[in-house]
C-alpha cells in the first residue's frame, strides 16, 4: 500500500507546518517588543487606547505561542487552542471596557504627540505581521484566528491614530475613551467568532488520517485499496 511519505503527503505536511512556524515566531518577536513600547507609552501619555493596544499585543503574543505549540498536533489541539485564543480575546476585551470606564470616571487628558508617533509604528509592525499571515490565513482553524488577531491589531492601529488626531483637535479625553470601547466591541466580536468555531471543531468526530481518508474514499467507490 502507498503511504503517506511514498506520494508525498508527510513532506507537505511538514513543509507547511515548517513555513507556519517561521511566520508565527516573527510576528511573536513583533508584538513582544511592540507591547514593551507601548505599555510603557500607554503609561506615560495616560492613555486608553494606547494602553489597549499594548494589552492587545501581549495577548497576540501568548496567542501566538498557543500557534507555535500545536502545529504538529492533530486538528482537535489545534481546536484547543483557538478555544484558549478565544478567551484570552474575551478576557482583553472585557479589561479594555473596565479601562474605558475608569478613564471616563477619572479625567485625565491624554498625550496626542506620544499617542500619535507610538501609535504609527505601532501600525507599521503590525502590518508586517498582516502580510505575514494573510497567505496562511485559510490553512486551519489555527491560522485563520491568529490571522484575525493580525487584523483586530490594525484597526485597532488606526482607530489608535484617529483617537489622537481627536484628542487634539477637540482638547478633550473622550476621543481616547471612545476608541477603547470600539476596541473592545472589536475584541468581544472576534472573540465569539472563535470560540463558535472552536467549540463546534472540539465537538465534531475526531479527524482521520490522510491515510485512512484514502482508504474510506477509495472503498466507497468500490475499488480494493
């Protein structure tokens, strides 16, 4: 019987998870160092939205270690983790309203000059990470949630941008408060939309192997494998 490695199945395979790490550990490294620059921006210009998008960056970044871990694991690992992807996009969410709240409670005008310049090359790394991830986006269930991730983090990029520029022009914090919630709204979203397809992935019969999948296709036409 032809095997998997005979017609080239495992080599495939392993090329494919091969270029997925790769990518994976770039965009890790990117978004390691981007939640280094702008919490501590985030800190020093009183931020939300600043604030928001670092949080938004360590998440993508245990995200994508979760990436990193099950790519030679089977497709209910991989559902695994985009459920654990899904949550921790719930949790941040959930913790950039709480922010939003506080701030309108507490008044405190936020830096546009730090703002503006941290949140540009905020948006320039990640849109390195964009078009990293953008041609792996519909390999499996695992990619596609990290590539929405990559994709959460540029709107959250702009809307970064577009909060300074109204902060500035109206002398007012509720420019800051406002992105903050919509990125919020953004991650509460994306986050349900994982977590649907993670759970029906977790629930579904567990995947066959290529070589079985073979076997099952070739006997249901009625030919001897």
């Amino acid at each position: 019987m032809t095997n998997c490695c005979e017609d080239k199945s495992c080599e495939i395979v392993a090329l494919r998870a091969a270029n997925h790490g790769r990518v994976l550990w770039i965009v890790l490294m990117i978004n390691v160092a981007m939640f280094f620059v702008e919490g501590w921006a985030g800190l020093l210009a009183h931020s939300t939205s600043l604030l928001a998008d670092a949080l938004d960056m360590f998440g993508d970044a245990l995200v994508y270690g979760f990436s990193l871990f099950v790519l030679a694991r089977s497709a209910r690992w991989q559902a695994g983790a985009a459920l654990a992807k899904g949550s921790f996009m719930l949790a941040f969410g959930l913790g950039v309203l709480g922010e939003a709240a506080y701030k309108a409670l507490h008044p405190i005008m936020p830096g546009v000059e730090t703002m503006g310049a941290i949140g540009g090359v905020a948006l320039a790394a990640n849109l390195v990470c964009f078009f990293l991830l953008y041609r792996h986006r519909g390999d499996n269930l695992n990619m596609r949630s990290t590539w929405l991730c990559s994709r959460n983090d540029l709107i959250a990029n702009v809307s970064v941008l577009l909060a300074a520029a109204g902060s500035y022009l109206l002398a007012s914090r509720w420019p800051d408060i406002v992105v903050g919630s919509l990125i919020a709204s953004l991650f509460l979203s994306s986050a349900f939309s994982v977590l649907r397809q993670s759970i029906r992935a977790l629930r579904a019969p567990s995947t066959l192997s290529p070589q079985i999948m073979r076997s099952v296709t070739v006997r249901r036409r009625g030919t001897a494998p």
